[in-house]
C-alpha cells in the first residue's frame, strides 16, 4: 500500500512540473527544425534568374516557350457547319482585344482557335450580321474519348438554333497537314469546355456550359494543373433534352448568357491564387479584360479571309508567326518552395532564408528586405487593377451608349417601317378602290353593249315579223 501511494505521489508531482514548461533558450526555437535548411535530394533545374544554387519550387511559374501561330480572319459560314474530330486540345487562349465597333449593328466575331488541318487563330474582328435579325453563334468545343469535338462559328438565322452534336456519329479524326506535330490530349472531365487563359499549360480544358465564348477565360490567370471551370450566373435556356447526363441531339433555344463566374482552387493556377470572379460573356467585353498573362495574337498577315473549312478541300494558309508571353513580374521571379517556406518559419531567425534580421531587431520605421518590393509591387497591382476598372467602366458606357444608339436606330427604322407600311397600305387601298371603279365602269359599259345588242336583236326580229305579216304582191 505505501508503495502504491508513493507512486500516486510521484506521478502527481511530475505532472505538476510538466504543467509549467520552461521558456525557451534565447535564439532558440519551440519547433523541431534543423538549424540549416536542409536541400531536397533531388533539386528541381535553377531558373534563370536565380542565383546558382537557389532552390526553386517546382510550383514557379514557368510560361510556355514561343510557338508558331496561323492567325487569319475567315468568313463565318451562314448555317451551322458539320462536327469536325479533333485528336488534341486546342492551344491556350490568346490576347485579341478588340477595337472599337464600327456601328451599332456590328458583331464581335473569331478571337478563337479554329480547325484547318491545325488549329489556327481566328482572329478577331467585327461584323455585320449577313441578312437583318441574323444572330452570332459560338464555336463550340467537346472533350470525347480523349479526342476533341469542334464545331466552328457560324450565323444563325432567327429561327435557327444550334444543335449539340449527337454522341454516336461515327466521326473519323480530321486530315492533318503535312509537317503538323499533334499537342497533348485534352486534360479535364469530358463535356463542353473552352480552351485554357492564356500562358496556361497546353492541353488543358476548362470545362464551360454551351454557348460561353472562348474569350472569357482571356483575362483569368493562366492554370498548371486542372481544376479551373466556368458556371454560368444568368441564363435563359429552353427546349433542352438531357438524358442521363448524355445529350442526344440537344436543342439549344433562345440563350441568352450575360455573365459567367471562373472558379480555380489555388492549386491549379499559376499565381498559386484561388478564383472565384465574375466575367462579362459577351466576347468583345470579355476579351477586353486586362490579361495576367500577355500572349498576344499576332495581326494576319492577309486581310483576305479564309473560307469556312470543309474537310478534303486545300486552303491556303498564311506563313506563321511567333508569339511569345510577357509575364508579370511577380510570376516572373521564382518563389519558395511551401515545404521550405514552413521549415523557414519554424527555423532560428540566423537561418531563415532572406531574412537579414527579426522584426524586433529593425529600426523603428525600417522595413525588412523584401517588403520594399512587395509594397511596389502591391502598388502596381492596386494602380492595374483602378486602371482596369475604369477601362472596364470606360468600355460598359461606350457599349451602352452603342446599345442606346442601336436602340434610337431600331426605333427610328421601325417608325420609318411603319410609315412606309402605312403609305403602302393606302397605295394599295387606292389602286383597289381605282381597280373597283375601273371593273364598275367596265361592268356598266358591258350592260350598256348588251342592252344595245338586244334592242337591236328585238327590232330586227320585229322588222322581219312585220315584213312576213306584208300580202305578197300578184
């Protein structure tokens, strides 16, 4: 019994003193961290622009290495083109903002990747609808067993809507021109999707509902890894036949998207940045979006368009140009590994990586090194982001001001309409009423003749009465 009572004792007072540790040493740290940050086994390559022997984390940001890009304006056809089968993902988006509208009735067409044996930069530019209350239909991109199903822009008469591709159709893969080195497959859930922002890795897809314009993605941050993709906020969609999850032959009534929201958890984008922002869907609004990454079409070199691609028939494609990407500064310098930069918190303040001193060691005012940069860098970004904003309120006024104009105009042409209709209907009642009083006229002329002929009739017959009623003479 003592001895279990002395052990009761002994446990109690071991506790007691466990209940109050001991500051640490000075200098020293609470965490278990190696005094020296120790260097992964396998190092990822130095980058340029770091100092030899750096570690960099192989999350920084590395832009794609320039490619030649076919850019060429092409003439939309004027029905919905047939379903052409890709084998990889069209490239990543490029930079096409667009000038000002001509006029009020004008479209914002191409800004897209198209298919001609390749996949070529339509470039973008405004247009007349061909014939009046013609409306503008989106390329349309479908990611099917590894391979890619494309459909090209095209005009929509009003009563015309697009049609989904059947699953099914038998499709074979498009010819591909000689000297054509295939990309990647398309990486992302299959369905509809648009091609990746640009500077983003190729052969991602971002997956999208039908009807979004490529160019909504332009000003998004470009995406590493898959993840990105696009739900739509306001739409108007009818007469749409989805059976279990596979669409057979859907029917895409009346769309009308005004704006789509790009959501991106932080691990699939470049800048290491979640998104979750709202986007205008209009293709001219949305291109005009300030890009984080700048990889800007190239002008065609002709301005004869390409005519709407038909499979076996030849056209002759404009040489191609190189296009390379401005990458921002803070994407542009390397950063820390995450792993490093939690061993760097947990390590002694003499071993922390790009630390000079600890906070309680600068001068009142002074600030460590590093912050000057990030201060001017996050002074930028702010002044980028007042500047985009007001281009982006710059743009909204002129498009309403372009809609109200267009608004004036349809109002004054269906005034103008209804006058002529209206002049029109009393021409019309005019030449009946002449055409009424010409057959009246007629009708009475031919009465007249009539009775004529019949008093004439009458009197011959009584003239050859009386001279039968005569004595013949002996």
């Amino acid at each position: 019994m003592r001895t279990i009572i002395a052990l009761i004792l002994g446990a109690a007072t071991l506790c007691a003193c466990n209940s109050q540790t001991p500051p640490p040493p000075q200098g020293a740290s609470t965490a278990e961290a190696p005094a020296e940050p120790t260097a992964p086994q396998s190092a990822p390559p130095e980058t340029a622009g770091t100092t030899p022997g750096e570690n960099v984390s192989e999350e920084t940001y590395t832009p794609p290495e320039p490619q030649p890009v076919v850019s060429a304006y092409e003439e939309p056809p004027s029905e919905q083109p047939a379903p052409v089968e890709v084998g990889w993902a069209p490239p990543p988006m490029l930079v096409d903002p667009p000038p000002p509208p001509p006029g009020p009735d004008y479209v914002w067409t191409g800004g897209y990747w198209g298919w001609y044996g390749n996949w070529v930069w339509i470039h973008g530019h405004w247009l007349p609808p061909p014939r009046p209350h013609y409306h503008w239909v989106q390329p349309y991109y479908d990611h099917r067993d590894a391979h890619v199903i494309f459909v090209g822009g095209f005009w929509a008469a009003p009563s015309v809507s697009f049609v989904v591709p059947a699953i099914g159709l038998g499709l074979t893969l498009a010819a591909v021109l000689p000297g054509v080195v295939p990309g990647p497959p398309p990486m992302g859930p299959e369905g509809v999707f648009v091609p990746a922002p640009p500077g983003s890795r190729p052969g991602i897809i971002i997956p999208a509902p039908i009807g979004v314009a490529p160019a909504v993605v332009t000003g998004a941050p470009p995406v590493v890894n898959v993840g990105m993709r696009i739900n739509v906020n306001n739409t108007n969609v009818s007469n749409t036949t989805v059976n279990n999850t596979v669409i057979n032959n859907t029917v895409i009534n009346n769309t009308t998207i005004n704006n789509v929201t790009i959501v991106a958890p932080a691990s699939a984008t470049a800048t290491h940045v979640a998104v979750n922002a709202t986007v205008p869907a209009q293709a001219h609004l949305a291109a005009a979006l300030p890009p984080v990454v700048r990889v800007p079409a190239p002008t065609p070199s002709s301005s004869k368009p390409l005519p709407p691609y038909v499979p076996g028939r030849t056209v002759s494609l404009p040489p191609p140009q190189v296009v390379h990407a401005v990458v921002p500064p803070e994407l542009a310098h390397p950063r820390p590994a995450p792993a490093m930069q939690e061993a760097a918190r947990g390590a002694p303040a003499e071993t922390r990586p790009g630390e000079a001193m600890r906070p309680a060691e600068r001068a009142p005012g002074e600030r460590a090194p590093g912050e000057n940069g990030a201060a001017k860098a996050g002074a930028e970004r702010a002044a980028q982001q007042r500047a985009a904003q007001e281009a982006e309120a710059k743009r909204n006024e002129a498009q309403a001001a372009a809609e109200r104009k267009h608004q004036e105009a349809a109002a004054e042409r269906g005034k103008q309409q209804a006058a002529q209709a209206e002049a029109a209907r009393k021409a019309q009642e005019a030449q009946r009423a002449q055409e009424a009083e010409r057959s009246k006229q007629q009708a009475e002329a031919a009465a007249a003749q009539a009775r004529k002929k019949a008093a004439e009739e009458a009197a011959a017959k009584k003239k050859a009465a009386e001279e039968k009623r005569k004595p013949s003479p002996q």
